[in-house]
C-alpha cells in the first residue's frame, strides 16, 4: 500500500531537485544506500524533534552526507516525510502477507495492532506530523489523501471477500467501515500522547483486534443476533 511518489517540491529547493528520475544509488560502507540512510536519519529527527524543527541540514549531517545528495534523491521535507511514513508501513511485519494476499479480511486486526505496540512508537510520531503537515501543506495533503483511499479500497475489498466467504457476519456498508477503519487508525497514532502506558499492553492489543473485529463484521459484538 504505497504512498504516491507525485513530487512535494520544496520551495527552497535548488533547480536540481526538481528534474524528474533519480540517480543509482550508491551503496554505503555500513551496506545502506544513499536514498535509505536518508530515510532512517529523517525518521528519526522527524519523531525524535518534529518536522518543522528538523532542517534539511540536519538530516544530511544526521545521514554522513551533503545536502546536494539529498536533493538527488529528494525534492524536499515533504518528499522526505511522506517516503519515511512509506517506508515504515513496508517494514511492518505484516506487510509482507497483506501484500501476497489481498482477500484475508482477518489480518486487518493484527495489522492495525501492530500500530499500538510498544516498536511501533516512531511510526506512531511519524503519522502524528504527516498529519499535521497535511493540515497546511496542499500537496502534502493530497497525497495522504490518496494513500489512505488506497489502503481503503485494500479494506473493502476484503470486507467484500469476506462477506462473500462466508466469513464477514454483517451486512453493513464495505465502503464505510473501510473509511472508519482509517480514522480509527489515525486516532491510535496519538497513543503516545493521550496513554502512553498502554502501549504494549495486553489487554488493550486484545480489544483494539476485537473492535476491529467487530467494525468490519468479522464478529458479531456481545449482546447483538447474529
């Protein structure tokens, strides 16, 4: 489920940095390319000081290398910050089985899951700026847009396999509970913020798979007919 890869041009950008296509990458000494030491020292500046206190500078000096090759790679923060949140999304462990399998609507609870656990804390910080830059960057905005209707046409489908499975008990409307599924992703990034004890906590992991369960008809809820 990737993010667009549509330019987020910097203002300040040089001339450069706008022509379209990337160079090869390099491979480093610790066997990382340019593009992913860029990657990881953007990440962790972006969660650890925020997007708007984090300069192109820094993530450069952060990475060991210059800021033209960062423009070699990247158009900009925007760019930066929407291929850090691609990038983490990717890594997660179950990406890798949502990806080869796009009708199992019972990986969704595990997926979203993952969100609220205690390794996940990044992605978390990460989502919670993308967010906020979306608010006032237009083009930013756009493609946050059009990622999470990717990933909620993903979930729709699924409901729609489900339900023709067998297996999804309700009859309520795919396009819907995919819409809210993402919202209520969204709101689990601020975990960090509103609960942070929770994180990794097993009784919250367990109900957070089971409202999931319930949102998307996998399972009916207590005290309702099936």
């Amino acid at each position: 489920m990737p993010l667009s890869r549509d330019a987020v041009v910097s203002p300040g950008a040089p001339p450069r940095a706008r022509r379209r296509g990337r160079p090869p990458l390099r491979e480093s000494l610790d066997g990382k390319s340019t593009r992913d030491r860029l990657l990881d020292a953007a990440a962790e500046l972006f969660a650890r000081k925020g997007y708007d206190a984090t300069s192109v500078d820094a993530i450069a000096e952060r990475a060991g290398l210059t800021v033209g090759a960062l423009y070699r790679h990247f158009s900009g923060k925007g760019e930066l910050l929407l291929d850090v949140m691609r990038h983490a999304l990717t890594a997660l462990p179950i990406a890798h089985h949502m990806r080869g399998d796009r009708g199992r609507a019972e990986l969704l609870p595990e997926m979203v899951a993952l969100y609220i656990a205690p390794s996940a804390r990044q992605l978390r910080q990460i989502t919670v700026e993308l967010h906020r830059v979306a608010s006032r960057d237009r083009r930013v905005g756009r493609m946050l847009r059009e990622f999470s209707e990717r990933m909620a046409r993903d979930t729709r489908t699924r409901i729609e396999t489900g339900r023709a499975q067998g297996m999804i008990v309700a009859d309520h409307d795919a396009d819907l509970a995919a819409r809210l599924l993402m919202v209520l992703i969204a709101g689990l990034t601020h975990l960090d913020t509103l609960y942070p004890q929770l994180a990794g906590d097993a009784a919250w992991r367990d109900l957070v798979q089971k409202t999931v369960r319930w949102l998307l008809g996998i399972e009916t809820p207590p005290g309702r007919r099936s």
